[in-house]
C-alpha cells in the first residue's frame, strides 16, 4: 500500500469527488499509472480555482482510496484528460495545512513545497493517517 499527495485547485477537486474519478497533473496519465488498488491518496489545495494569482486556500480537500486499477481517457471535446476511480472517504471534510503542519513528516523537511510543483507525491503512511484522521474527525 503507498499513499499519496496529488495538488490540484479545490474547484477541481470538488468536481472529481462529484464524479468519483482521480485526475492528476492536468489529465496525464503517468500519475494514475503509479497507483495501486488500496493505495490512499489525498488532496492538497494550494488555492480555490486555478484563475487565483496566489495560493491563499492551502487545505486537504479530499481523501479517498484506489478501488481498481482501470484507467481510461475520457472525452471532454478538446481536452481529454486521463482518469481513474477514487473511493472518496465520505463525510471528509476540507482541513488547512495549518493545523497539521507541526504533526507531518513531509512540513519538516526544507523546502517540502517545492516537492508539490510535480503534482504527485508520495507521502508516509504516517502523514497519510494524520491527514485522514483531521479531515474525518467530526464524521
């Protein structure tokens, strides 16, 4: 089991958690191709809308699980992004890094930002769990 960290706008996010899918680094497919069915992966927000000039959201915007592994390419006219199912944990709710931050491996290390600029990181289960347990502790 390997868990993850994927970055995307919380407007993107939402409307993948409305859908059921994970989609990662603007629709490529090498991301989804790394996961594994039961792997975890949650979502980091640095803003709300990709339009937004400075990261001012900086939240966990959802959490969920790999159920299978089918990827497929879905067709949106121009755009057609690469796609997989996520089993969102349900009742989760939108967490600000800060008030994890001091409880993850990934904050301690310098400069742990620019690892977010790939869109996709691995992250311990340690820091996985924290996150999951703050996002799910009024469920």
């Amino acid at each position: 089991m390997t868990f993850w960290l994927g970055v995307a706008s919380a407007e993107h996010v939402r409307r993948g958690v409305s859908l059921g899918i994970a989609q990662i680094g603007h629709g490529q497919r090498g991301g989804l191709a790394k996961m594994q069915p039961g792997d975890g992966l949650a979502y980091y927000s640095p803003r709300e809308s990709l339009a937004d000039p400075k990261p001012t959201l900086r939240a966990f915007t959802a959490i969920g699980y790999v159920p299978d592994d089918t990827i497929w390419q879905a067709d949106e006219g121009d755009f057609q992004p690469w796609r997989r199912r996520l089993a969102y944990v349900e009742g989760a709710m939108p967490a600000p890094l800060v008030s994890v931050r001091d409880h993850l491996e990934l904050t301690a290390q310098p400069n742990w930002g620019y690892s977010l600029r790939r869109g996709l990181i691995e992250i311990s289960e340690h820091d996985f769990r924290v996150i999951e347990a703050t996002m799910t502790e009024a469920t």
